[in-house]
C-alpha cells in the first residue's frame, strides 16, 4: 500500500492503530502469536522455534539459514560411446 505525500508521523500512528487493532482482535485467542521484529532478528533460533512450536510442527535447523543463498552444483550427464 503507498501513501503518498505522508508524514511520517502519519505512518506511525497509522501502524500503530494497526498493530493495537491486530492485539485487540486476537488476544485469548488460541491461534494468535505475535512477534516482535527485534526478537526475529537477535534471538532468531529461538523466536523461530517458538513460531513453529506454535502450532505444533517441527522445527529445522535449516530454517535458520533460509535467508542464506543456495548453490546448486550440475554434474554433466555421461556420455554413452
């Protein structure tokens, strides 16, 4: 969503009124969480466990890394001579 020629101010307390409006709506309710942005990033492991714990799944050390890039690596098929 863009807001053009918006204060800064503005923005704030529109998010705010979003974020409080989220709590209100789903506070006591079983199937909400909510995480904080700073907890995401300095305790990652363990806020990404309690994400996956919450409804009951497991967790992968690989979802630690899932920012990181991938190498693929391809192996030439053998020639049949």
């Amino acid at each position: 969503m863009v807001f053009p020629q918006r204060k800064d101010r503005d923005l704030a307390k529109y998010w705010r009124n979003c974020v409080l409006g989220a709590r209100r709506g789903g506070i006591g309710h079983p199937d909400y969480l909510e995480i904080r942005y700073e907890d995401l990033i300095l305790r990652t492991e363990e806020t990404l466990r309690l994400i996956y714990n919450f409804p009951d799944l497991d967790y992968d050390e690989v979802m630690h890394r899932a920012h990181l890039p991938t190498v693929t690596t391809v192996i030439p098929a053998a020639r049949n001579s």
